[in-house]
C-alpha cells in the first residue's frame, strides 16, 4: 500500500491519494463491524 501511494501521490496530489486508500479501508471496517459486531454477545442480565 505504501507504495502504491508513493506512486498516485505525485499524479492525483496529496489529499486525493490519501482519501483513495482510507475511505474504503474506514468503510470495511464499518461494514464489518455492522455485520459481525453483535455475533455471539449476550446482554449481561441473560448470561448463563
């Protein structure tokens, strides 16, 4: 990754090049998380 924005860097600037890398990698993060946040957890009053 860090090189490949080495690379953009110089054709697509500084903010556009950083923007492309961390707002699908922020966006995975939020869909897996939505996805498989509360897989698993019971609320505290229903452990068994």
């Amino acid at each position: 990754m860090p090189q490949v924005y080495v690379t953009l860097k110089p054709f697509i600037g500084f903010q556009s090049s950083f923007a492309l890398f961390v707002i699908p990698s922020c966006l995975a993060v939020f869909f897996y998380a939505r996805h498989y946040g509360q897989t698993g957890l019971l609320p505290l009053d229903q452990t068994q």
